[in-house]
C-alpha cells in the first residue's frame, strides 16, 4: 500500500497501483500489466522477476473488476448444474474454480435439479450478473438453452454433458460403457443389468450403447428387462436395484452408469441380504473417491475431473476450432466386481 502524508500531516493509505509498480521497477506501465496478467504465460526473464519482486514488496494486488472493466467483462463465469450434493458435480465444480481464478476469473455457480423451468431460470439469472461466459453440465437433449445462448452471442461451454453441435468437453461415454461391460463380461457374466440414467442426457445414452456394444461383441441379446431408465441420483438407483434384484432370474452382474446409482443399487441389495463381491459384481461410472472407501470398494469408470475443467475453460474463451474434445475414461476395478465372477 501507498502510504500519503495530506495537508493536515495524517497518513492515508491507498492501494498500490499498476503505475507505482512501474515508477519502481522503471518499466512503463504496459509492461508491468503484461507481467502481472496471470492469464498469459509467465515470462522468466530478469526484468519480469523485477517487476513480480516490486509488486511483492510494494504490496500489489490484481483489480480484477477494474481489469474485467477495462475489456468490456465482469471477470465472473457462471456455472449450471443440476445439484451440487452431486459429487461429481461438487467436484467438477471446484476444479472449474481453480482455473478459472488461474485465469484470472472468479467462478458463480447456480444449481437447477432436473427441471427445464428451473435450468432456463438459473440462466437468465447468471446472466443477469453479467457474466463473462457459461459453462453448463446440464445440457440436455430435449432442450434448446444452448440454441438460445448461441443466438444471443454469449460464450459458453458444455462439460460432461453433449448436445453434438455446441463447444463440449466430455469423456467418451461410449467407450466408458463398453469398457465396464467388458469387464463384467470377461469374469464370466451372462446376465449383466443396467442402471441406465434419464434418455434426456448424452452421458447415460453413451454409456448405454457402450453397455450394448460389448454384449452384441459377446454374441448376447440386449434385455428391456435388464435395463431400468432413472435419474442420476441416490433414490433412483435404490430403486433400479430393488427391480432387478427382485426378478426370478436376477442378473449376476450391474452396471450403473453413475456411482450415486450405484450407492443406490448397493442400498437395495442390502435389503436383499446380497452383498457386492459377494453374491453378485458390482460396478459404477467417475470414481468418486468414497468409492475406494467403502468396506467394500466399488469398481468404477474413470474421468479425470481436473482435465475436464481445464479443456472447459480453454474453450471457453480460447481456441475454439477443436469443438467437441473427448476424454478416455480408464476402468478401476476393485472388490465389488473382482471377487464374484459369473
């Protein structure tokens, strides 16, 4: 801080500025703006660890609604998911902060559940704070948000989620599914069930055909039976589970396309006295780190959060020309499917 001496000899302090830390450093003032622009690659050459060192000691600090001003912006990224008890979403939601605030951005975020009403309000409510841009893991099929958005002229980014046409960052769903499937399949299963998430969402679509991919490889048929439509949470996957575990011909092996559904089908099987890894294999979808946990860990899919967030954000306001960039996901597997094979 600068420290002033007014006519009545008190001291005022006032913040430190891009022109007193170029008087100190003898740049010009541009120069010291271009160094300190934590958005830019950080130069190491010796007057750039000047200027740094100048700010430091003089005790500078980034203005960021002064800069955002200056270019026309607010500085802010709005954020839209469904729920933030989501874990994967929680998550995904930190590591979009972390680049973001890197980048020199500060992130707000708004929640919608499953709702089309609330998804458009939650919108327009960013919207009306004048963010910068949107990154939205809420994309859904049978809605036309980001066809609005695109014909307003806002950036914004799809994250996890697809609608095939729109800048998206994504892991490869199909491939996620397939590989689980296969995994089931080569200790042994037949009878392989499907919790399957909502037909609204590119995700669970993915992972599905990915689940049918592998079997149609296996030489076996695709059971309605087998697969139970739900939503993403808990509730839904107690509730797919208790489905299947009631059948007479119950399947060996589940897969659910998230690790809440699978949370859920593992609550279900309890009230069934069947344990995963023990009497039937048990897989799910994004590693969530409870997952590994547990008193009986949960085989997963992979995506890697942090790189998803960093590919958001660079599309954002970056290089647009790769539009949709997809992921590989990885299989984990642990007790609840290696331990029982089919």
């Amino acid at each position: 801080m600068n420290k002033l001496t007014n006519s009545k000899g008190s001291t005022n302090t006032l913040p430190v500025t891009l022109k007193d830390v170029a008087r100190v450093a003898g740049v010009s003032i541009s120069t010291v703006s271009r160094i300190l622009d934590e958005r830019l690659p950080k130069s190491k050459s010796k007057s750039a660890e000047k200027v740094r060192a100048v700010a430091k000691n003089l005790g500078y600090t980034r203005d960021v609604m002064a800069s955002s001003l200056r270019r026309g912006g607010t500085g802010t990224i709005g954020v839209l998911v469904p729920h933030l008890t989501d874990t994967v979403m929680a998550i995904l939601y930190e590591e979009l902060a972390k680049v973001a605030q890197h980048n020199g951005y500060f992130t707000v975020v708004a929640t919608c559940g499953d709702s089309l009403e609330e998804e458009e309000k939650a919108i327009e409510s960013l919207l009306g704070r004048r963010v910068d841009g949107l990154i939205l893991a809420t994309s859904r099929l049978d809605h036309n948000s980001t066809g609005k958005l695109k014909d307003l002229g806002i950036p914004y980014t799809l994250a996890l989620r697809t609608d095939n046409e729109s800048a998206s960052v994504v892991g490869n769903d199909i491939h996620g599914g397939y590989i689980a499937t296969r995994h089931l399949l080569d200790l042994g299963h037949t009878r392989i069930g499907i919790v399957a998430g909502p037909n609204y969402s590119s995700n669970s679509l993915g992972r599905t055909k990915g689940y049918e991919k592998a079997l149609i490889e296996a030489g076996l048929k695709f059971s309605p039976q087998l697969c139970i439509q739900s939503r993403f949470d808990f509730e839904s996957g107690e509730a797919a589970g208790h489905v299947l575990f009631a059948l007479e011909d119950r399947p060996t092996a589940i897969f659910a396309v998230t690790d809440n559904l699978a949370l859920g089908v593992m609550s279900a099987a309890k009230k069934f006295n069947l344990l995963p890894g023990k009497d039937f294999a048990l897989i799910g979808y994004n590693d969530t780190p409870v997952l590994s946990m547990l008193p009986t860990p949960i085989s997963s899919v992979h995506i890697p959060l942090d790189f998803i967030a960093y590919k958001a954000i660079e599309l954002l306001f970056g290089d647009r020309t790769q539009n949709i960039v997809e992921v590989m996901p990885s299989l984990i597997p642990r007790y609840s499917s290696i331990a029982y094979k089919g």
